[in-house]
C-alpha cells in the first residue's frame, strides 16, 4: 500500500471516529449544569402558564417565561467566568 493511501486512510478514521464513539459529557461541565438547572426549572413551572412565551433552553443560557412584549434579562452565562476575570465581567 502506497504512503498517500495510508495517509488517506488514517486521515479518514480520524474524521469518523468522533462519529463512532459518543463522548460523555463530564457531570462537571458548567453547561451540563446550567441546562439541568434550567430543566429543573422548566419542570416546577406550570403548564397552564400565563405566560405567552415558556422558558427556554439555548444551549447557553436558560431564559424565563415572558409576557408578550415583556424584556427578560439574564446574566452572563457562568461559562465567560472561566475566560475572563470578576472585574471584567
């Protein structure tokens, strides 16, 4: 076997690997942590809300339930506190 056939080779294995194998997230991740919480939060809220719009998951920050029109805001997601430091946050 040729070495550009081997290099093809290895270099496709690599690329399907992640593919294959699904990685585990660590119970220690800040973003694992935040969407449990959120989910938490989500399951203690009432179906029969009067809100128009339910809480909300973005991957990054867990948003409260809103009235139509209402401004929501939330803090900085607790991952940016392991980028930058308390007085720039």
């Amino acid at each position: 076997m040729s070495a550009v056939k081997i290099n093809c080779l290895t270099l496709t294995l690599l690329l399907l690997l992640p593919l294959g194998s699904k990685q585990q997230v660590p119970s220690n991740c800040v973003i694992k942590r935040e969407q449990e919480k959120c989910m938490e939060m989500m399951a203690l809220e009432d179906s029969d809300s009067e809100f128009d719009c339910p809480w909300f998951w973005d991957n990054l920050t867990c948003w409260q339930p809103a009235k139509l029109g209402e401004v929501i805001q939330v803090n900085c997601p607790e991952l940016f506190s392991q980028f930058i430091s308390e007085e720039d946050y």
